[in-house]
C-alpha cells in the first residue's frame, strides 16, 4: 500500500482538511510537496483557495442578497399584526 | 435617556424585514422558515427590549437575535432529519478518483484570477447556481465555514456533528462545488 502522500484522493481531502485546521507540518509538507508534483492537486488547491476567496468577499454576499427576494406582503402584514398584538 | 426608548418596533417591520428575511433565507433556504425566523426574532426583542444596552445599533441587535433563531432551528432540523449522515454523500467524491486513489475526473485549469472573478458573471453565475441546488446538508456546511467564516468548532455545535465529520463534510460539498462549476461553466 502506498502513503498516503501518493494517492490524490488522499492528498486532495487532507488539503481541504488543512483549510480547517492546522495540520502537523509533516502532512502540510507532504501535501505541499504532492501538489509540486502532481498539476491536477494543484489545480484543485488553487481551485479551493479561490472559492474560498470569492465567498469571503462582500460582493459575494452582496450578490446573495440580491438574488432573495424580500418579505412578502402577507408575511410583513403577519408579523406586523403579531407585533401589535403583544 | 433609556436606552429601551431607543428602539420602536413598529417600524422593525419595514426598516429591518427585509433584511433580516434575505439574511435568514440564504441559510435555511425556504420561504415560510425564513418568515417564521424573521417573526420570531422581533417577537423576541420586544419581550428582551429592556435589555437593550444601546451598545450596538438596533440593527446589529437584531441580527444577533436572528442568528441564535437561525442556529436553534438547525438544532430542530437535526434532530427531525437523524437518519442523515455523514456518509450519504460518500459515492459522491469517490466518483472522482479511480482505484489507485488517481484522479479519474481531473480538475480543470480554471484560469481566473480573484480580482477579476466577479467581472466573470457566468463564473459567478455557476458558482451561486452550484451552491444553491447543492444537498441541504453540505451546503450549510459550506456557508458556515467559507462564507460565515465560523471555525470547526461552532459549525459542530451548529450542525451537531463531529469535528471528523464536519471535516468530512467540508471536504465533499468543496468537491462537489467545484465539480459542478466546472459543469455548469460554459467558459471551460
């Protein structure tokens, strides 16, 4: 069997792993040595580093914002009617 | 002056619902929660409204209160959905790799760089698609770490999983997003 550090499939979730918490440097080591040899687990960093990116940015949640709609009419009456109610 | 007299809600309704109604939404991702979400958080703050310190703006405060809405339904949705795990989505990644643990399915050389994404509309387009029609589960799991930002810890408190699991799950809503975008990208 090989190590670990020799199977992508291996190499790509301990990668995403490393974006959630900090890996003992001999996995972050091998991941990164792994990932100068083999293009397609470059990518695939590249790939998350840049998701992660663009859904940090406030633009991101800008856009998710207006793409929802807002309250309904019925719903803003609804709550508006509970709220006199108390 | 009290600082309870600072906040009228008669006007939360129309200066704060829409808003907060967006917010809850693109979490739990259905209308009638989201408008339950949106009446029980102002309920809430009229029954907390003494507690006011003025400290933050009424709007933050009322964020605040949606959030621990947001996170107790959650809790109410796992304990009504117990019979999905973790591993529902396995044959999902595996998919992408061959025995040798290869990839079978190779990524892509997508060839943007982040500055100019959002200038990239069918980019973002299959980005905002993918992750919406993405299962339930993963999604949340995705939007609380990448674009919430909490740590493994409060998503495992949310979500009430394990750290492994939450890993777990991080890891194959990231290959399924990122699969689905190379799909749905007609750039590529």
């Amino acid at each position: 069997m090989k190590h670990w550090m020799f199977r992508c499939k291996d190499v790509s979730q301990k990668f995403s792993e490393s974006l959630d918490r900090k890996l003992p440097l001999h996995e972050r080591m091998f991941i990164r040595m792994h990932q100068l040899m083999c293009r397609y687990c470059a990518r695939f960093r590249r790939q998350l580093l840049l998701l992660r990116e663009l859904s940090r940015s406030d633009k991101f949640v800008g856009m998710r914002q207006e793409l929802s709609s807002g309250l309904s009419l019925e719903a803003r009456e609804r709550i508006k009617a509970s709220l006199k109610a108390r | 002056m009290d600082d309870a007299s600072l906040i009228n809600p008669d006007d939360w309704v129309d200066q704060y619902g829409d808003t907060l109604f967006r917010f809850a939404f693109q979490r739990v991702r259905d209308t009638n929660v989201a408008e339950e979400l949106v009446q029980e958080t102002f309920l809430a703050a009229v029954r907390a409204k003494e507690r006011f310190k003025g400290q933050s703006s009424e709007k933050t405060w009322l964020f605040g209160i949606l959030k621990h809405k947001i996170i107790d339904h959650y809790r109410r949705k796992k304990h009504q959905r117990s019979d999905m795990n973790v591993e529902d989505f396995a044959e999902t990644t595996d998919q992408f790799f061959s025995e040798n643990g290869k990839w079978r399915i190779q990524p892509i050389n997508w060839d943007i760089n982040p500055v100019e994404a959002y200038e990239q509309k069918e980019f973002m387009d299959a980005f905002y698609q993918c992750l919406s029609q993405m299962p339930q589960r993963l999604a949340d799991a995705f939007v609380h770490r990448e674009v919430d930002g909490l740590s493994t810890e409060e998503i495992c408190k949310v979500m009430e999983i394990t750290a492994s699991n939450c890993w777990v799950m991080l890891y194959r809503a990231r290959m399924l997003l990122r699969r689905c975008i190379e799909t749905n990208w007609t750039q590529i």
